[in-house]
C-alpha cells in the first residue's frame, strides 16, 4: 500500500461516513506493528468503535492490544467530550440567566461543530506532549478534522464573548469561546498538521462519485491551508473475478469501472490505492489482516438460496402517503445514501397516479434532471440554489452584524459563516418560500436542514419566533415553517440509510436530532441493498447475509415504518426506473 510507504509519525485518515476509514486505520495500525513499530491509535469517530474490532474494551485511556506486539488504541468519545465541554459553559449561567437563554446557549452548543472542536481539544495534546507520545513510532487518528475547524483555530484574537455581545450568528463560535487552553498549543499542533514530514492525510473513497467528490472537495480545502501530503484509497471495489458470476455483480463492476475512469481532476495527481470489496465483516485479527492483501479470499459457493427480508417497498409507503391529497415530503440523511433518487422516485410515483407535485432540491440542477431524464405530467421541478442563497444570506449577516465590527471581528464572522450550518440556514430560508404549497399539493424536498439547524433558527429570533411575537397576541391564524414541520399531519420526514453500520448510527443520530427540534420521522429507507437485490455472486452474497443485522436493527430499533430498495443493475434514471425502484 503506497499510503504505508515511508510513513511519517502522524497519519490521519478522513472520508464521508460508511467509507470503511476505522477498519483501513486499523489494518494500517496492524500492519506497521508487524514493521516493529511501535503504533498508537486513536478514534475521535463517534461511529467507529475500535474496541469491537479488536473485541476488547477500550475507553478513554491508552489500553494495550494483547493480540497485536508494539500496538496500544485510545477512543476519544467525541460526545462525551462535547457534553462535558457544554457542561462547563453552561453549568455557571444555570439558575442565574432566564431559562429560554440557557436553552438558546444549550442548542448553540449541540451542533457538530462543538462535536469536533471538543474531540480536536481532546486530541490536542497527543499531537503537542511528548509525555504521551515519546514512545511511539507513530500516532494513527482514525478521522481528521475538518479544514473549517483548523481554520478557526488559526484565527487570531480572542473567541470568549464574541457571541456573548451579539456579534457572532449561531454556528462555532459558540463552542470555540469555552476552549480554556492556551492559544500556542493550538497553534502547534495546527503546525503539527500542516508539516508534510510530520503528518500524512489519507482520503478515504468508494467507487462512487458522491464520495469521491466529498473526497475531491476534503482535498482543495485541507490543501488550502497547508496540509498537502495526501493520498487516496478507493475502498470496497468489487473484483473483476465477481463480474462473471451474476449479472448484478457484472453491471457493479462496469459502474464503478466508469466511476473510476471518471475521478475528479484534483484526485489524480495523488498517489492512490484501491482495496478490493471483502467478503466478510471487518471485525477481529484475521480480517484485518486480509483487508490491506490483494490476494482472493475464498467465499461459500454452496447452492443459491433466496433471502426473504419481508419489508416493504417504496410503493407501499407511498400508498400511505397519497391518501392526503397534499403534505410536504423531506427527504434526509448523510451524503451518499441517495436521498435525491429516493426524493424524485417518491414524487415520481405521486404524478404517475395523477397527483399534483412540485419536486425542489438543493442538489445541482443537473443531478435532479439526469435522474429524472425526462418529464411527466403532474410534475414539476425547481432547483434552489445553494450557492447563490449562501452568499445572500452571509451578505446580510455581514451588513447587519459586521457592520460595527472591527477587522477582526469580521475576520471571526467570516469564519463562522464558513460553518455548515449556515448553508443549511440559507437553503432552509429558501426552502420557506415554497413551503406553503404543500397546502394544496405535494411538495418533495431534497436535502433538508438538520433538527439542529432548526433549533438554531427558532433559538435565534428566527422567522418563527418573529412570527409568534407578532401574531400571538391576535386571534389570527397562522403556520410558520417551523410548525409545519412540527405536524405530522402536513410534514413526513424519510430518513434516508444504507444497510451498514456507520450509515444507520449516523441516520439514527439524525433522528434523535430532529426529535429535539419537536420533529418526528415518518419512515426509514434502507437504499441500495444488496440483500434485496437476491445476487447469486458468492461474494455479494456473503456481503448480502452481512446486511441482515444492520436492517433488523432498522425495522425493531430505530423505525416506526420502514422500506428496504435493492441495489439494481442499472442506476434508477428515468421515469421507468424511478418507478420500478419504488415497486421493487
């Protein structure tokens, strides 16, 4: 593997979730133990759980791995490091300020942001004291920060009462002003990050453009602030061997084959390895050390048998949801689960039985009319988009807030306007305005805000608080946004997964979220599932008996309703496909 070739003492593996970065950073850890070195691994991943798969127990302290010579492994639970962290800022102010601050300083610290400025505070110190770190070889960190988090601590002056004097929106600056360490050992262990001889990045993709694009964007942005000494691993490509065995298995081959002829432009360059698809879960030694080797692995070729999973389809979902007449239908989750060809197959099966739906997304306007390839009747479709609403809404907040700020203090809201949430904001503002169809048809969102996202809009003096202060003293009726998607009689959530683990942790996140901003799936989809999908390659077939777990936890854990879509042979594109997708 060229991204083991030389390694320098740091080595950070990031990617989108689900892309199989805990089980690469363990393989790597293991690897360069058998070198003789002496390695410690680290997760700040609040799905990976490293302590499963080396099947001991782990925690938060340096634990030595019995099985492996010259290998120790730490997990740095992000959540718990973001809850003790809010705990200490909070915590003061309780009883002492009204109880509608606090919960509007709770909230400004409940976002991802907090998440992964608490774990990077964390981790700090392995990065900057030699203490803890002298008699390693080499630190293995199972998830990077994000380039807009590094970028933040490379800001100068002080965070503490930024947002306390009402200068800053509602994004990180927040978790960035209850830091108690000293600026310098930020500084150092940004410069840590930023020294090729010191650290070595490695993107980590499937053979599928959503992620390599996410890896393509990760690139320009860590690149543009110093960390340059990257490299790629396309994980879970499926061998050449299998493409023989079934017809499944031949049209997966030839996609990723043309995904892979197509990798964006920036990737190229980079020194790239390809793991091939496994048969087998990554959990425990013998796994691990098969994961990073290019020989075949054996798998049951015994007699086909069906897999009966008994769910539902799409279709029958929709069956539920067209007896309204009207409502507006979201669409969420993670990026890469498909929640685009999930929106347009939904409004798809709507306008085939004759009705009325207008079809928005987020997405660029040629995804959304790609997987449409086509019109129809009843159906409409618009594109918000993202880029244009970012750069009005962050214009306003700079014309508003920043206007009496001093250059450093724009400098800190320009960074906070960085965040993700302000995208979500922006879309969602948009979004408002097209809301209040859904009282006459069928409204089907692609790419929603997060329940976070929302609360942050409500705690803030958003549209729905202003609206509630005007009307509330009237007996005029009124519905804001936020109500709407309160209402479950006007409002279905799909949370959108795939049948893996990181995937359906990171919907099921998703759902504990939303249901602090008072909003309620309606139903999980379990998107391209190979074990629906019946495949008589061995491999796949394996990969299939693999899903069952992650499904069962799906429909008696997590869901009220849920659908399982199978992983077809051609991408669901068109109208025909669309459809046959959701009867599937």
């Amino acid at each position: 593997m060229l991204f083991l070739n030389s390694p320098p003492r740091f080595l950070f593996f990031t990617g989108k979730g689900g892309v199989g970065k805990t089980s690469i950073a363990c393989a790597a850890a293991i690897e360069l133990a058998e070198r003789g070195k002496k390695i410690l691994l680290v997760s700040t991943d609040p799905a990976s759980n490293i302590g499963q798969v080396f099947g001991i127990k782990i925690g938060n302290n340096i634990t030595t791995i019995p099985a492996v010579s010259n290998l120790s492994a730490l997990e740095i639970d992000p959540q718990a490091a973001a809850q003790i962290y809010r705990d200490r800022i909070v915590g003061p102010v309780r009883g002492k300020l009204p109880d509608a601050v606090v919960k509007g300083i709770e909230e400004q610290l409940s976002g991802a942001c907090t998440t992964e400025i608490a774990a990077f505070d964390e981790f700090t110190a392995l990065l900057v004291d030699g203490k803890l770190t002298d008699e390693y070889d080499h630190v293995i960190f199972d998830t990077a920060p994000t380039g807009h988090t590094i970028r933040l601590l490379q800001l100068p002056g002080a965070w503490s009462g930024f947002l306390d004097e009402g200068k800053g929106d509602a994004s990180c600056l927040g978790p960035l002003a209850g830091l108690e360490k000293q600026r310098s050992q930020y500084k150092e262990a940004v410069d840590a990050l930023a020294n090729p001889k010191r650290t070595r990045l490695i993107l980590v993709a499937r053979a599928q453009a959503s992620t390599l694009r996410e890896a393509a964007r990760t690139h320009d942005e860590l690149a543009g602030i110093g960390l340059s000494k990257q490299h790629l691993v396309i994980n879970g490509v499926l061998p050449q061997s299998e493409a023989s065995q079934d017809l499944l298995a031949q049209a997966i081959y030839a996609r990723e084959l043309k995904v892979l002829a197509a990798i964006p432009a920036v990737l190229k360059t980079l020194p790239t390895d390809i793991i091939e698809l496994k048969p087998f879960n990554l959990v425990g030694l013998e796994a691990l050390h098969l994961l990073l080797k290019d020989q075949a692995v054996a798998t049951d070729s015994s007699e086909f048998k069906p897999i009966a999973l008994n769910a539902r389809n799409l279709s029958t979902l929709v069956d539920e949801i067209a007896k309204d007449g009207h409502g507006l239908i979201m669409t969420m989750g993670k990026g890469g689960v498909g929640k685009t060809t999930i929106a347009a197959a939904v409004a798809v099966e709507l306008a085939h039985r004759g009705l009325s739906v207008h079809l928005t997304t987020s997405d660029p306007a040629a995804h959304i009319n790609e997987t449409l390839n086509g019109a129809m009747d009843h159906l409409t479709v618009s594109r918000i988009d993202p880029h244009a609403e970012i750069e009005r809404y962050k214009q306003h907040v700079m014309d508003t807030k920043g206007k009496a700020l001093d250059e450093e203090g724009r400098k800190l809201l320009e960074e906070d306007l960085r965040s993700p949430c302000t995208e979500e904001i922006a879309v969602f503002q948009a979004f408002s305005r097209i809301i209040r169809e859904a009282g006459k048809k069928f409204v089907v969102m692609d790419t929603a805000p997060t329940g976070h996202t929302l609360l942050l809009l409500d705690a803030t003096g958003s549209y729905h608080r202003d609206i509630q202060r005007q009307m509330g003293k009237t007996n005029t009726h009124y519905t804001t946004p936020m109500m709407q998607l309160q209402d479950p009689k006007q409002t279905k959530v799909l949370l959108i997964t795939l049948a893996e683990t990181t995937p359906v942790l990171e919907a099921a996140n998703l759902q504990a979220d939303l249901r602090r901003a008072g909003i309620e799936p309606w139903a999980w989809v379990v998107n391209n599932s190979v074990a629906a999908s019946n495949p008589h390659s061995p491999l796949l077939r394996k990969r299939a008996q693999n899903e069952l777990h992650e499904i069962d936890l799906v429909a008696h854990t997590h869901a009220t309703r849920y659908a399982v879509l199978p992983l077809l042979k051609e991408e669901p594109v068109g109208v025909g496909k669309l459809l046959e997708l959701s009867r599937n």
